[in-house]
C-alpha cells in the first residue's frame, strides 16, 4: 500500500506509526514535511520529503482569519506537493495528516479514492484558551474561535480521525463524536522503564549533557535533586509557579539542585513582560536574591539517554499544567516510575493513579510549596513512585492503529 504522512514537523506524533509501517515490505511510506528534514532524524523505510508554502498570510487579512489564511496556504502548497508525487508514480491510498494546521482541507479533491486519517488535538474553547492567551477579552475568544474553521472542515473531509486522550476528545463538539477515535500515542516502555539496578551506594553519579550546559552536570549520590522538564518556560506549563516554589526549597535544603530541561520560549501561550519576552529570566530577576542561581541548572535540550537518567536520578519531578494538551513527558515521568508532583485539573486528571504521585493545585502555591517540602523530607525509599492508570505502551498504540487503519478499508 502507498501511505503518504503530513506533518508541519518531522517526525512529530508520527515516528512510531510511520516508523512501524515503514518496516513492512507490503507498503511504501512518504512523509511530507514543512520542515527540511530530509537528512535528520531519519526513519528506516520511509522517504522524507519537504514542501514549503509560496507566501505568509496577508497582514490586510481581518486579523480574527490569519491563522485561517495560513492554514489555506499550507494546504494549497500540500497539494503542488502531492501532485508532484503523483507525477513521480506514487498515488498514496492511505493519507495520515495532522489535523488543524490546513493540510486536509484540499486533499479529497485531488484524491477522491483515498483513505485519510486526521490527527487531531484540540478545539478551541473559551474555558481553555484563556491559559493561552494574557488577556482574554472578545476579541481574542472570538479569534481563537475561528481557529476550528479549519479543524471543522478537516474533521467533516477526512474518513476517519484521532485524538490521543479521552480528555482532549471530550473537548470537540458532539458532532465529531462519530468519526473521533481515542488512540495514545505511545511511550516506548522498552526505553522509558523504572531502573531497578539502582542503588543508593555513595559511589554512583549521574552525568547528564544538555545544550546549554558548559560541561557535563555530576550529580553526586548526596545531591537532592528537583527537576522540571518542558518544551518551553512559560506559563501554559506552570513555569512560574515552579520558580515560586524553589525559594522555600532552598531554605530548607542545603543539599538541593534544581534541574531544568528545555529552551527558554514560549511554545504555546505567551511571553514575559519584559523585552524579550524570556520566562526565564523574568523569574530568574523576580527570585534574585532569594534562590542560589549556582544551584539551577538550565539544561536546554537534552538527549533521551539524558532525560530518561534525570527521570529516574530525580528526588521530585514536577510537571505542571493548564488544561491543555498533555505533554508527552508526563507520561514518559511516570513510566520511569519518577517521584512526581503534579498540578490536577481536567487534562492531568486519570492518568496516574491517585495514591501514586503528590498531587496539588496551581493556583494554590503554599500547599505546592508544603506538598513539595514534605516529599522531599521523606527517605527517597519511602517516597511515591508514579504508575499509569492504564495501558499507554508503543505496542497498544501501533496495535490500535493498525485495528483502524483495517476498518477504513472495510469500511468503505
């Protein structure tokens, strides 16, 4: 079978998938891709190719549908792209494209015949889009509404569609109830797994490398260690609140070293108010003198080897939220089975059992900081180790995927 990927980046939510279908001699797989990729990153059997818009989004466009125009122009130069491959010789049967960014608004036009399957993530609503936004007001609801102009029509175009937790699902209206599908992405649990070798002999050391570290970070068997670990600092992901408990942790903790992982942006919401924008050095400049800078270790990107050892090294892990699109790394946490504090509300809620991980709330900070401080306080053996309420393993996902992929065509 001729399967053909989409995504604005590579390889995204897709690596497994198109990863695991790559493997069989049964299909070619292409991945299109917005990013040039080509020699990155590369997946055995699978070609990637890169396909660029022609022009940005006019600023005379009514603000409230730029990102609608943008989504018009990806999906236009997705199709010159497809037309190309059908030049070369390959007409995809099966088309897997991730939802919301355009790419499946025009497919059904030139592919009338073919299967597609739209990885969807979220709707946008009022009650959750304020985490994204400063500032609320008409005008920003009434933009971040028209967002699911596209996602509509690409939900209504595509033969079946994906979200990856019940919680993100229960976002969209009920008129997708029909045609939505729950299937987690994955956590690889060969890779992410509890490291049962461990032990607490004064000789062991965890080295980890990071980006933006000038030499190789020792952690020595006496360090307390409290990590965060995000894709940007901002507030979406609690970034702030984090800072604000480390002054009252380094009060009580002479040994502590805090560990943060990820680049200084803002992926998702927005930024500091200060001229560059950067989270980091907001908090940084609002703690100054109340948290011993020597002791945070800003770590930029890290390898998964790296991750994963700070994972399993970590006295307290925290991952905080707003309601939104779960990150990856809080499954992956609690897969290493990590001493965990997290923020509960919609989004975090169900996914690690109850009794198993320090749960609070972000909007009340001296509980964080008493919850945090009582954990930490506890021999590292008595401690709470993170478990999944359910099955999220790589095996159940592929399997789920390839159930699916056999009813489209049965079905239709």
């Amino acid at each position: 079978m001729n399967i053909l990927f989409v995504h604005g980046n590579h390889p995204g939510q897709f690596r497994s998938l198109c990863g695991a279908l790559g493997e069989s001699k049964d299909h070619k797989v292409i991945y299109l891709t917005e990013k040039d990729y080509e020699n990155v990153d590369h997946i055995d059997g699978v070609e990637t190719r890169s396909f660029k818009q022609h022009r940005l989004a006019n600023s005379t466009t009514h603000h409230y549908l730029h990102t609608t125009e943008e989504c018009i122009l990806k999906g236009q130069a997705l199709i010159k792209e497809i037309d190309l491959l059908l030049a070369d010789g390959f007409c995809p049967e099966l088309i897997i494209f991730h939802g919301g960014m355009g790419y499946g608004l025009f497919i059904n036009e030139l592919l009338p015949h073919a299967k597609t399957i739209g990885y969807f993530e979220w709707w946008f609503t009022s009650k959750t889009s304020q985490h994204l936004c400063n500032s609320i007001d008409y005008d920003t609801r009434f933009k971040n509404d028209m967002r699911n102009l596209v996602i509509l029509k690409e939900l209504a175009n595509c033969t079946r569609a994906v979200v990856p937790t019940e919680w993100q699902k229960n976002q969209f209206p009920n008129l997708a109830e029909g045609k939505l599908k729950v299937i987690f992405d994955g956590v690889n649990e060969y890779f992410f797994h509890e490291d049962t070798l461990r032990h607490d002999a004064d000789s062991i050391k965890t080295i980890l490398i990071g980006e933006e570290l000038n030499k190789p970070l020792v952690i020595e068997n006496k360090d307390l260690i409290v990590s965060y670990a995000t894709r940007g600092m901002e507030p979406l992901r609690g970034f702030p609140e984090f800072m604000l408990l480390l002054p009252e942790l380094f009060k009580e903790f002479n040994n502590l070293k805090v560990i943060i992982g990820g680049r200084d942006r803002a992926a998702y919401s927005y930024t500091a108010p200060t001229e560059n924008g950067s989270w980091k050095e907001y908090m940084l400049e609002k703690l100054k003198g109340s948290v011993d800078i020597e002791r945070i270790f800003f770590t930029g990107l890290m390898s998964y080897e790296n991750y994963r050892s700070l994972l399993r090294r970590s006295d307290l892990h925290v991952y905080f939220t707003r309601p939104y699109v779960v990150s990856w790394s809080l499954f992956e946490a609690i897969t290493c089975r990590a001493h965990m504090l997290v923020n509960r509300n919609g989004a975090t809620n169900g996914i690690a059992t109850d009794d198993s991980v320090y749960w609070t709330d972000l909007d009340r900070l001296e509980e964080c900081r008493e919850i945090a401080v009582n954990a930490l306080k506890l021999p590292r053996q008595n401690r709470k180790k993170a478990l999944l309420m359910k099955d999220y393993s790589l095996k159940k996902s592929l399997n789920e995927w390839s159930l699916l992929i056999n009813e489209v065509f049965q079905d239709h």
